[in-house]
C-alpha cells in the first residue's frame, strides 16, 4: 500500500473492473446498431464510413476479450481517490535507478491514460529496456478529470487550468514531492503550460507535444481554430497545408464548442456512434504517412473506445473544450513570457498540424506562434515519424526524449 503523507491517510490500489450488466448492454446495444447507408465514400469523404466502421461494431459486439484487456489495465499500480472535489485515477510507478524522477504524464481528446502505457516501463527502469538507470522516472499517469475512470464529473465548468490545481495537489499533497516533472500532449499540453505557469518553481520542468497558445479556445472567435483566416489569400503551398489542416481538426472543435451537450446524447446512446467519432479522429489525425491498421490493432481501438463507454464520460471529456470558453483561466501572475517553467518540446511531422516537412519549418513556425509563451525553451526535438498521437504511435522517441530532456534538468 502506497502511504499518503500529504494528507496523512493511505492511498487504497485501485483496480478496473467493470459489472457484467454494463458489458451485457454494450453488447446489446452494439449487435442492434442500424448502420448507416453510405454510397460513395469509399475514401471516406463525407466521414468515417459504414464499411470500415460495420466489421469493428461486429467484433465488439462479439469478439472482444473486455476481462483480458482488464487485467492488462490492472497490471500496472492504480489509485482513485477525490481530490478537492473531483474523483481523480492514475496511475503510480515507482521508478527503478538511483534518484527517480517524479514525472505526470497526461492525455488529451480523444484519448484516453492507456495511450501512455507503451513508455512506462522504458521509463520507471531504463536497465530492463537498454537504458541508464540514472534516466530512471517515478511515473504518474492520471486520466483527466470527466476522462475515463476519474468520473463521474463533479465540477461541471472543469477545464485546464482546474486540471492544473488539481493535478498539482496530486503531485505535491497527495504523493508528497516537493518537485517533480510534466509530460503532455493534446488537451493534457494546456494543462502542462498552465502547470509551467503557475507552478513553475515546483517543477524540473515541462515537456510537451503541443506549443498550443494560452489563451486556446478564448475570445469571439473560440469555436474556430482559423480566427476568421482567408485561406484564398494564401501562397499555393500553404494554401494547401492549411486546408488539409482545416480538413482534419476543424470539425470536432466547432462541434464541442458549439453544440458539445447535443451530439453527447447521441453519442452517450450509441456505442457505435461513439465509435464512430472517435475513431474518426485517431485515424485521421494518426501519422499521414503512416500505415494506420498496423500502428493502431483492432484491439487497442476497442479498449480505448470500451474506456469512454464504460465510464459515460464522452460527453464530459467533451465539456473540457466549452469550458475553455465559457471559464476563461485568468492568469495566475504577471511574469512573461507566460510559461516560466524550462520547457522541451517532441513534435511528429507526420501530425496534420502544421503539415510542414522539415524541422527547419517545424521549429520556424515554433518560433512564431506558440513558442513566443515560453520563456525557458530547452530541447526542441522533431520525428519525422508520427502523427499527434506520439506517445502511443512512437514511444521510442518519445522515452529517448524525455530521458535526454530530463537529464539535463534533474
């Protein structure tokens, strides 16, 4: 049993297990769904389409081993408890060398932690995967609060910066370290600048796949990842980067920020539907180049969407977005630029965002937009391999950056 000396009472292990009723219904409701006509999308033009989607139901329905993906879950150490409020998970990992590290790692949309799983071990013991012990990390892994298992929401205007709060008290109060690491991707990268903001003196520092702005999802335009952009007025090739970009992330934002609560009901009722649209996003946003069934198994899709349904936390983990809006963080003090923290960075050309070729136009386009909130930038490191999801499509190179990144600071 972990001990809480933060809070002074133990911390309880936490293992998933999901009632039999709940899987019963899911199957029900999955062998019951009525697909979709859908003529002429073959390449997939109006949406994800009913011939890819039919035969992943079918297997859901009927093929999917739910237990054995719950003991894979349960075989790393699991805690969940409130945390000023709201029920958080995580994962905790002792790491394996001599002075471990203490580094949270957190997801984003539509993610889930399990997207984390394939870097945990290279990271807690670096001798069992070919590496130094000295790289050695204490791995904590939550799943964002309305994600997964920390449900159910009971902080209806959660967003990243109340993440932020709480993820610190976790890191800090609960688990007692007086200083510790940030990992981050996606949403969870909001959540590690907020972390690099206001808590910067409490870390070694912030390693993010994001260099998203601050003030993301804010002002008259907050449902349009554009700001109102003529793409008609652009040069041919970017031209071209911005509309495939506008074609793969565009449509989810406007959708969550604008009517999150309308598509959740038709989302919270049918697993497939729920399948649908998040399997929409990891593919489309997965490695352009890249080979998405050989990256993403049948069954790693399926524990990934079974998470979301299981939990009823799809239309919650939608409200982050909204949240963002309607509760603007305000900043925490006047220090500039706004992330103080040391910051690295590991970014995938492969991501659709910002669809460039190059590192030298990665690191270019770093510099003149989100880069300018980050007053401490350490390591910038670029892969050409892997889209946005590169913990989960590369852990490799996401193990071998936070290593190199993190040895400098400890």
């Amino acid at each position: 049993m972990t001990t809480d000396s933060g809070l002074g009472r133990p911390l309880e292990p936490y293992a998933v297990h999901i009632e039999q009723n709940v899987l019963d219904d899911l199957r029900s409701r999955l062998r019951t769904t009525r697909f979709a006509s859908d003529p002429e999308n073959e390449d997939e033009v109006y949406g994800l389409s009913t011939a890819y989607l039919r035969p992943l139901v079918e297997f859901w329905a009927d093929g999917f081993d739910w237990r054995a993906v719950e003991a894979k879950l349960n075989s790393f150490n699991q805690h969940r408890l409130d945390v000023d409020g709201t029920p958080v998970h995580f994962i905790h990992e002792r790491g394996k060398g001599p002075a471990p590290v203490p580094l949270i790692l957190m997801h984003g949309w539509p993610w889930t932690y399990w997207h984390w799983n394939k870097v945990i071990g290279p990271l807690t013991d670096p001798a069992a995967h070919g590496g130094d012990p000295a790289d050695a990390f204490d791995v904590i892994v939550p799943s964002l609060p309305g994600f997964g298992f920390s449900t159910p929401l009971t902080n209806p205007r959660e967003n990243y910066a109340s993440m932020a709060e709480r993820f610190h008290t976790l890191m800090t109060r609960v688990l007692g370290y007086e200083k510790y690491g940030v990992g981050a991707a996606d949403y969870g990268a909001l959540v590690g600048a907020r972390l690099g903001h206001k808590y910067a003196d409490s870390l070694y520092g912030i390693h993010l796949a994001k260099d998203m702005p601050p003030a993301m999802f804010q002002g008259d335009r907050y449902w349009d990842l554009t700001n109102g952009q003529r793409t008609e007025d652009l040069p041919e090739d970017s031209r071209a980067r911005t509309l495939k970009f506008h074609d793969t992330y565009v449509s989810h934002v406007a959708a969550h920020l604008l009517d999150g609560q309308t598509l959740t009901h038709g989302l919270n009722d049918s697993p497939a539907g729920m399948l649908a649209w998040i399997l929409r996003r990891w593919k489309k946003w997965s490695d352009r180049d890249g080979d998405f069934e050989a990256t993403w198994p049948v069954d790693d899709i399926l524990t990934f969407a079974t998470i979301y349904w299981v939990t009823e936390s799809i239309g919650t983990s939608i409200r982050a977005y909204k949240n963002a809006s309607l509760y603007p963080p305000q900043p925490a003090n006047k220090r500039e630029p706004y992330v103080q923290a040391p910051a690295s960075f590991t970014m995938q050309l492969g991501d659709a965002f910002p669809g460039v070729d190059s590192a030298e136009e990665r690191i270019a386009i770093f510099k003149a937009g989100g880069g300018r909130f980050y007053g401490d930038v350490r390591d910038f490191y670029v892969h050409k391999e892997g889209g946005h999801f590169g913990p989960y499509e590369n852990p490799e190179f996401w193990v071998d950056d936070l290593r190199d990144s993190y040895r400098k600071l400890r």
